[in-house]
C-alpha cells in the first residue's frame, strides 16, 4: 500500500515538472494566426457631397427641435391647462389610472366648446340682428304693438275724451303724444316704427320750427309719462296747449 501511495505522488510530480518545461514558443504557436487580405482591391466609399448639401437645405429632412418662445398667448394656455388639470385632480384625485374619467375630462373642453358654439348661434336666432334691415316695407301689418294698435287703427281722439272723461290725465297726455306721432306721419315727416326712439323721430325732422316744438313736447311726455306720478287737471291743460299749437302748426304748413 506504502509502495502505490508513493508511485501516485511521484507521478504528479513528475507531470508538474513536465509541464513548466514545456517552451512558451510552442504554446504561442498553437494559438490561431489573424490575417488581413492585403491582396485584393478594395474601393473606398464616395459620398455625392452636391447631394448632401441638398438634403441639408430640405427642411423635411431637418430633424432639430425648434425651441418656441413663449408669448401671452401660449404663457395663458398654459395657466388654463394648468388650472384645468389641478382642478380635476382635486375633484377625482389621480384621475389618469382611470379610463373612463380620462377619457370624459379629456373629450370635456371640446363639448365646452361645441355647446358655446350652439349657444350663440341660438342666441343670434332668437335676437335675429338682421331683420329690420332685411325685412320688407312691403310685408303685411299683422301683429302690432298696443302703441301700433293705437296709432294705425284706432281714433285717437276718441281715446283722449274717454281718459278725460275718468279724470285720467296722465294717459290722456300719452294719447296726445300718439296722435302727434300719427299726424307727424300722416304728413310724411316722420316714418313710425314701433322700435324707433323719439330721439329716431327728432332727426327725420328736418323742419326746424316743427323739430323745435316736436322737441319741446317730447320733454314734456317724457316728464309725465315716464315720471310715473300723478297729473293735476291745471297740468294737463299747459300739456294739452303744447300739443295743440305743434298740431297747428302742422296743419299750416303741411296741411
């Protein structure tokens, strides 16, 4: 057993000692050699440099971000955006993980938009801006105001006795200043129209003597009628003059 257990150990020894004797030559040459074909012709790659400059003038070809400046413009679309989402966050807190309220907030503005859009357009509907300049001299007298009833069909003089008669002199005042509009008419002076002011009627009339008195007794139904307050018989008879002497004077000139 002694003999076998000595015969191993020298072996290994043995091998140890083979091996660094071994030259550093022969390993390096069993390692495999690298070689570069020195031999065939190889061509170097030409760019067409005419080519290049053009690609680079091409701004589809020009991939540099542009850095935009900022403006009142894009600084108040960005407090509003900015507003927008915080508020959002404070109602639904991290809404994004949720997509159904992603979706809804994010589609929101342009409902927004659209309704507003809807809004005016019905509002410019009802309002209707361009009917008096489109609307025809032509068209039939269907519907009237009370002071259009008034003026176009009823007899006003009638109407002023009945006040008169009830001691109603305030409105027996506001009968007088139709009859002046309808006489006014009557006479091509004024054109009546229910929306017109009696600033509107002051200017159509070109008379100066009748613009005069027509003005003096606009001021006058303006107090009474408008003043809301109660009219004394004594009053009513310095109206009542007022409008009786514009009245003459209408007849005479344009009688």
């Amino acid at each position: 057993m002694k003999y076998l257990i000595s015969l191993i150990t020298l072996f290994f020894i043995f091998s140890e000692i083979h091996a660094e004797t071994i030259p550093q030559d022969s390993i390096s040459a069993q390692k495999k050699e690298v070689r570069y074909d020195s031999d065939g012709k190889v061509n170097p790659i030409e760019f067409n440099t005419t080519e290049i400059e053009s690609y680079k003038k091409d701004s589809a070809f020009d991939y540099t971000e542009k850095v935009v400046e900022e403006n009142w413009w894009t600084s108040f679309t960005k407090w509003v955006k900015d507003v927008w989402n915080r508020f959002w966050h404070w109602v639904f807190g991290d809404y994004e993980d949720n997509g159904i309220i992603a979706f809804f907030i994010g589609i929101l503005p342009y409902l927004i938009i659209i309704g507003l859009i809807f809004f005016i357009a019905w509002l410019f509907y009802k309002l209707n801006p361009g009917a008096r300049l489109l609307k025809s001299k032509e068209a039939p007298e269907m519907f009237f105001t009370e002071e259009e009833e008034i003026i176009k069909s009823k007899d006003i003089q009638v109407l002023i006795n009945k006040a008169l008669d009830k001691k109603d002199f305030r409105l027996a005042v506001r009968y007088y200043y139709l009859l002046l509009l309808k006489n006014l008419t009557d006479v091509n002076l004024i054109e009546y129209e229910f929306d017109k002011t009696n600033n509107d009627y002051l200017k159509e009339i070109t008379s100066k003597a009748i613009n005069q008195n027509f003005e003096k007794a606009t001021l006058l139904y303006d107090y009474i009628w408008y003043g809301n307050f109660s009219v004394s018989e004594n009053d009513f008879y310095k109206a009542q003059q007022v409008f009786k002497n514009i009245d003459l004077q209408i007849k005479e000139t344009h009688g």
